[in-house]
C-alpha cells in the first residue's frame, strides 16, 4: 500500500513541477507583454519581474496540481494498472487519500503565500510603479515618447524639459476610462513632493461606458490638472493587509460605520445629514472591500486541494486509453465550474447587490460540489 501510495503522490508532484514551468512561463510571457506595451522600457520591467512572477504562481500553481494528478492516474487507468490494483484488493482509497493529504499540504502552503508573502510583494510593487513616475521628471529633448505612470498611460509627440506638447493620455480604469488630448503640458512637483501635477492646456477628453470603447460624453477645457502619485505612502488598502490586521480593520470600519449612524438623527442640517450618509456609503463599501479580500484570501488557498478533489475521479471514470484526455476534461471541468461561475461575483458584492462571502465562495462551493458527485459516481461504478 505505502509503495503503491508513494509512487502515485511522487509522480504526480513530478509532472505537477514540469507543468508548473510550463504553465508559469506562458503566463509570466503574457503577463510581461502587457507590462511592456504599456509604456515601461526594459530597465523597469527588469524591476518588477519578481512581483509579476508570484503573482502569475499565484494561479498556475493550483492549475498545475490538477494537470499533475488527472495526467498520472490518467497513465494509470490507460495502462490498466488501476484494473490490476483493484483485481489485488487494492482500494481507490490507498491512492485518493495521499493524494488529497498532498492537497491539504499545498493549500496551507498557499494559504502562508497568500497572507505573508502576497501583501508585501503588492505594497513593493506598488512603489516600484509609482517610482516610475520620476522619470517624467528628468526629461530632456526629444520625441515620441511613452510613459507608463500610476492609473495613466502618456503618449508626448515631442518633450523639452518638462513643457511636454502633443500629448495623449489614456486613464487605466476599467470602471470609467477616458482619453485625453492635449496640445500642451507642463510637469510639476506638489508641494509635499509626493505627486506629479501634470497641468495640460488646450483639454479634450472623452469619457467611455465601458473597456470596449463606446464613447459616451466629451469635455473640452482651456485648462485641466492630473495628479500623479510617486510612492504608496500607508498601508490601508486590503490588498496590503495580512488576514488578522483585515479582520481589524474591518471591525475599525464597523465601528466607525455604527459611529455615523448614531449621529445621524442628531444632525443640525440637511446638507449635515447628506455628508454623514456619504460617509456611511463609503465606509460601507470599504468594509465589503475588506470582507471580500478576507474571503478571497481563504477560498484562493483552498483551490489546490479543491481542484485535486475534482480531478482525481475523472481520469478513472472516463477511462481513456489517450492519456491527456484526463487532463483536458479536468481543465475544462474546473473552467466552468469554478472560474466561470464565479466570474464577475465580486462586482455584484462591492455593489451590495450579493453578500461578500457568497460572492467569493460561489465557485469554490460548485467546484466542491462536482467533486462530490464525481465521487459518489466513482464508488457507486
């Protein structure tokens, strides 16, 4: 039993390594052109390669787990070894059950990365492209240039100093973009020296509806400021947090959030009692921003052991002779169930429109639940 056990888990960790290079170097690939095109020349991406590359294992590690295990047993059930074990009294549960304790290792393994190493890296990474913006700062003469800063992208047909002409700045919002066109630009420092204030003459900007480009308002103005950040100067958003002090925090909203309701009848005014509700929307949407993060942080690091729950079963139900069919439904399983129920949730969460902890743990719960049916359909064959 242990040899049998050993050999299984050994292999899978094998291909599940192979897999993971595999898989993190087409991301790190994708995710570098997207940093590049962006404006950032070769001595920045060079800067925040460490950060793009935890963040892209933040993903092809789970995926890598699946495509390990569903290959190995896979291999198995085409070679009918899986037939022999059972035909020598060797139960499925010798082999699922190591293979699930290795999920729970690399789940509490995730965990660690998610809430140690993830916040740092995020806050590191943060600074590192707000220190980008100094650049812009030290022009000299030139043309055609691209600038990757903090939210914004500036395209200048021609810079001296820091009087920039024929600009185009597109803003990185998925939520509202717009574009901005400029005849003329003038770069400055505010006067804590923490931003960039680019003040632009001669403004046409156009607002979009959505990514997809469809325009729907236009502003023309003699004169229109950006404020561009240098360096994150304090922790606070979610993102930064490690789980207890997100636990914190969100009581500190809470309490603040009671605090403000509280005072709302006593409000001598109508203009008081609408600042005061403003207050309480905001310091409500910040506290669901946290609660999300507080349930992504547990349902992320919980995707190893889930996706192995939903991957060990297939390679021996479907039992196929062609060894990446395993592999292939397994991926496709997982896409559906738990990547594509759960897209787009949060949204709905930040809105108010679902609860925080439904939203993040919807993918998670269908995902489990296709586990659970594939296991029961396996003991039942």
């Amino acid at each position: 039993m242990k040899v049998i056990s050993k050999y299984v888990v050994l292999d899978t960790l094998r291909i599940t390594l192979l897999a993971l290079m595999v898989f993190t170097a087409i991301f790190f690939i994708a995710a570098s052109i997207r940093a590049t095109g962006g404006g950032i020349n070769l001595s920045q991406f060079l800067r925040i390669t460490p950060f793009i590359a935890l963040y892209v294992i933040r993903y092809t590690l789970p995926i890598s787990l699946l495509v390990g295990v569903t290959f190995t047993l896979g291999r198995l059930a085409a070679d009918r070894e899986i037939l022999a074990l059972r035909a020598c009294g060797v139960h499925f549960a010798a082999i699922a059950v190591p293979l699930l304790t290795v999920g729970l290792v690399f789940s509490a393994g995730m965990f660690f990365f998610n809430d140690r190493l993830l916040p740092v890296c995020d806050y590191a990474r943060r600074n590192v492209l707000k220190s980008f913006a100094r650049e812009i700062l030290t022009l000299q003469k030139g043309r055609n240039k691209f600038f990757k800063l903090p939210r914004y992208t500036v395209f200048c047909r021609e810079y001296d100093g820091r009087t920039l002409r024929g600009l185009m700045i597109s803003r990185d919002d998925p939520k509202l973009p717009f574009e901005i066109i400029a005849r003329e630009g003038r770069v400055g420092l505010s006067r804590d020296e923490l931003h960039i204030i680019i003040t632009l003459k001669d403004v046409r900007i156009t607002f979009y509806g959505s990514p997809d480009k469809v325009s729907y308002g236009e502003l023309v103005s003699e004169n229109y400021s950006i404020f561009v950040p240098m360096r994150q100067r304090t922790k606070d958003r979610p993102s930064f947090l490690t789980l207890l002090e997100l636990l914190k925090h969100s009581r500190k909203l809470q309490e603040q959030i009671d605090s403000l309701e509280a005072s709302l009848p006593g409000a001598p005014t109508e203009e008081a009692r609408l600042g005061i509700s403003r207050r309480i929307a905001r310091q409500t949407y910040l506290k669901r921003k946290t609660s999300i993060e507080i349930h992504r942080r547990v349902a992320d690091a919980l995707t190893p052991f889930l996706f192995l729950f939903v991957g060990i079963p297939i390679p021996i139900l479907l039992g196929s002779r062609v060894k990446l069919v395993p592999a292939f439904v397994a991926l496709m399983t997982v896409m559906l169930a738990y990547f594509g129920v759960g897209m787009g949730t949060e949204s709905f969460a930040e809105s108010g429109s679902l609860d925080p902890w439904f939203a993040v743990w919807l993918g998670s719960i269908v995902t489990a639940c296709v586990g659970i049916f594939l296991f029961w359909k396996l003991f039942e064959k």
